[in-house]
C-alpha cells in the first residue's frame, strides 16, 4: 500500500508540473465548459508524448467531466462513442499486409491498428491521480447513455458505438481488476469510519438501518464481514459479503439480522452462511468478483474454524414474483397446474400471511412452482431466469433448498412473495457443478427440490421467457 501511494504521490507531481508546463487555464487549450471542448482536450491528449504533460491534461479532463451536468456528460460520451473508434483505413491496409506477408510482426501491427481509439484514451486518462475510480464513475454515465439510446430509438450505427465503447471499458477493467490486484480484508468494528460508512451504504440486499444495526452485523465472534480492495482504489469496497455463522441452515433471515440475540459460541458454529452479497460499483459491471470472493472466504473460515462444514448462502430471489404474476395471468400458465393458479388467487388478498389455512394453501402451491421456477425456466441466453440463481449456479453450488417465507420485509415479498433460497457450496463438487452448469446448463439441485416439481408440468422447453 505504501509504494502505491507513493506512485500516486509521483505521479501527482508530474501532473502538477505538467500543469505548469502547458499553462492550463489560459493556455491554448481554451475552457472545457462543453461537451465539444472535453473532445478537443482528448483529442489533444492521445496526441502528446510528453508524460508530464499527459498525466496534467489528464487529470484536467477528468475534473472538467465530473464538473459538467448529466446532459454535457452524455453528450461527450455520445461523442466518444462516435469519433474514436480504429481507423478503418489503416485496419484494411494492416489485413493486406498480413495476408501478403503473415508474420507475427504484422500480426501484432494488425493487432494495434484494430484498436479502438478510446481504449487509448482511456489509458491516458487512467493515468491521473484518482482516474481509476474516475473512469469507473464515468462508465456508469455510459449505463444511463446505452439505456437512453435505446429508449429514444436512436441511430442503431450509435447505439452499436456506445455498446462497442462500453466493451472497451470492460476490457480495460477485466485486465486493471484482475484477481490477483485484489486484497480481501476483514471488515470489524475497529475497521475505518469511512469504510464502515460505505458497507452502510452499499448494502444492497438487507437495508443496514443504522450504527447499531451495522454493529450486529460484523462485531459479534459469530458474525463476520469481509471485501475485496483494488490497490488503486484504497479506500472503496468493490465487493463485499455479511457472514453469519451457525449451528444448522438457516431457513429465514429474520432471526439472523434480529436486535436481541445471543451470540453462538465458536465451539458450537458448524455451519457459515452467506447471507447478504452485495457489488459496490456498478460501473464495474461484467468483471467478476462474487466467485473468487466467495470461495477465497469459504477457505480462510475454514482454515480458522475447523468446526465448520457447511458452507450456504441464504439468498433472495429477484425475479420470481414478476414471474409468478406473470405465469398466474397468462393464459396458458407455465410450471402452474390449474389448481395451483387458482389456489395462488390468494396471493391477492392482504391477510394471506395471516392466515394459517391461507398460508399453507399457498405454500402448497408455491413450492412446486418456484421449483419450475428454478429448474425449468430460462432466459433467452437458456440459463435459470434468475440472476442470483445464475451467479451461484455458475459458482459451483447447488441449489439445496426453497424457503416459504424466508423474508417477509416488505421488500422481500416485494420481490418473491417472500421465498429465499439456500445455495450449498460443496467444497468437493463445486467443480464438477461448475462445469455441468458451464458446458451443459445443468442446474445442480438437492433431491428435496426436485421433488416439488410437478409430474405433469409441460416440458422444459416451454418455459422460456425474455432475457431479465
């Protein structure tokens, strides 16, 4: 940590002398107050050589974008998108002298003129001093600029541009966050206040409501926090996950994240479960952290509590109440029999969970529904339509049991009537699950969620739905 703040103390002072080198402000350059003029300073900048110089004009733009509103932001990026792609001209002439001449040399000039311009770009403005998370912000901006395009039916030659820009920045960050720049560490009570400020915030799956409720969840021996850190983003989680460690499997969340429990003696922990997984930077999207977190934690609790032999997610379920009400009113119900769509009209009414009768009526009907849900249903890509359900899936784990009722905040019988899920993590077949899953789509599942699926369901191949 300390070379690496004093790369960014180094290159700090060449930008401050390259600032005074090129005289911003007055210089030449001119303002930034636009889009355009953001353009005119890259343009610049992927012109230079000079690396003092570089590094200053870098860090002018990246001040000037963030100073910018929303709408100049996505302006310039639409602008990006459009002007600096690879140079067509210089493409065809590299594959003509490849194919005259197919060498490695040549290869590697095709290679170079084949890249896109703003990965350059992105390069140099890496180069300034907080320009890491500056361009992490920036492809969030880049998020909203796809979606709009979309939306407003633009040019589809721009949308693909900004779709291929948005793959340029992917492909830096897949390099730049590689597993082996990351550091795990353990977040306690004793950790940062700003770094505890950002677990608060970032919590993603379980709203942490306050100080107090974050103290429960990572100071007691039984309770556990751990995030992965980017050496040049020292103080930004970029992933993180709640662990709480028990005697069993938990089938609900409520007695986990409870005010007034006691905690469990390490002695007595047999079981880690992984109750809440949450990405803190969205503009990472697309470069994997959740698998190598999950794993790396699994085996240093291991390596600390040899008692422990289970490793569990108790996990929500995102998608299946809008598959579910979608199921329910269509006219040919997939994964539901007759019976079932009837019984789960109850789901209309406000008082079902207060009614035991009503309740397990619809526990009846659920149970084998959500199984369908998991085991047949696909999304366009033929992967489980649900999302938590493909990152675990793709992990390695396997579906091992359906909660009824897992989660009965308002937020979780927003999102799936209230059912949560337990992901086993089998530290003997999680390879095995991984490839299946990976090569074949197998979704691996305990026999006790098998058995709710319906005998007389219509086929998998019936139960596809658009891509979530």
């Amino acid at each position: 940590m300390a070379a690496i703040s004093f790369l960014g103390d180094l290159l700090q002072t060449i930008g401050d002398r390259g600032r005074d080198l090129i005289n911003f402000g007055r210089s030449e350059l001119g303002r930034a107050d636009s889009a355009a003029d953001l353009l005119r300073l890259c343009e610049d900048l992927i012109s230079r050589r000079g690396e003092a110089s570089g590094v200053a004009l870098a860090r002018l733009i990246l001040e000037r974008y963030a100073a910018l509103p929303q709408e100049e932001r996505l302006a310039f990026l639409r602008l990006v998108a459009a002007e600096f792609d690879a140079d067509h001209d210089a493409v065809d002439e590299a594959i003509a002298a490849y194919r005259a001449n197919p060498t490695r040399a040549q290869l590697g000039q095709l290679h170079e003129s084949a890249e896109p311009r703003a990965q350059e770009l992105i390069r140099r403005l890496n180069l300034a001093r907080g320009g890491t998370l500056a361009l992490v912000r920036m492809r969030q901006d880049l998020f909203v600029l796809r979606k709009r395009l979309k939306q407003e039916g633009a040019d589809p030659d721009l949308i693909d541009a900004a779709g291929s820009l948005d793959s340029d920045f992917e492909h830096l960050f897949m390099s730049w966050f590689n597993r082996g720049f990351l550091v795990l560490r353990h977040i306690g009570w004793s950790s940062p206040a700003d770094i505890l400020e950002k677990i608060i915030r970032y919590e993603a799956v379980h709203e942490i409501e306050d100080w107090d409720d974050l103290r429960r969840r990572i100071e007691p021996q039984d309770r556990r926090c751990y995030a992965f850190f980017h050496p040049a983003l020292l103080d930004e989680p970029l992933i993180f996950v709640e662990v709480a460690l028990t005697s069993g499997i938990a089938s609900s969340i409520g007695p986990i994240l409870a005010d007034e429990r006691e905690p469990l003696p390490m002695r007595s922990a047999t079981t880690a479960i992984f109750y809440s997984i949450s990405n803190c930077q969205p503009g990472l999207a697309g470069v994997t952290f959740g698998n190598f977190l999950i794993k790396q934690v699994v085996e240093d609790l291991a390596r600390e509590i040899p008692t422990l032999k289970t490793f569990v997610t108790l996990s929500p379920v995102p998608g299946f109440r809008s598959w579910l009400d979608r199921e329910r009113g269509s006219d040919a119900p997939q994964g539901l029999t007759p019976e079932d769509v009837e019984t789960l009209r109850l789901l209309d009414s406000d008082d079902w969970q207060g009614d035991k009768a009503k309740t397990e009526a619809v526990r009846r009907a659920m149970l084998p529904a959500a199984a369908a849900y998991f085991l047949r249903a696909k999304n366009a890509k033929g992967r489980p339509a649900d999302p938590v359900a493909r990152f675990h899936l793709g992990n390695g784990a396997r579906l091992e049991r359906m909660n009824f009722l897992g989660d009965t905040s308002p937020k979780g019988v927003g999102q799936s009537y209230g059912l949560m899920v337990n992901y086993l993590y089998d530290l003997s077949a999680i390879e095995k699950n991984h490839e299946t899953y990976a090569n074949l789509g197998t979704v691996a599942a305990s026999s006790a969620v098998s058995r709710e699926l319906r005998a007389n369901l219509p086929p998998p191949r019936a139960l596809v739905l658009a891509e979530a």
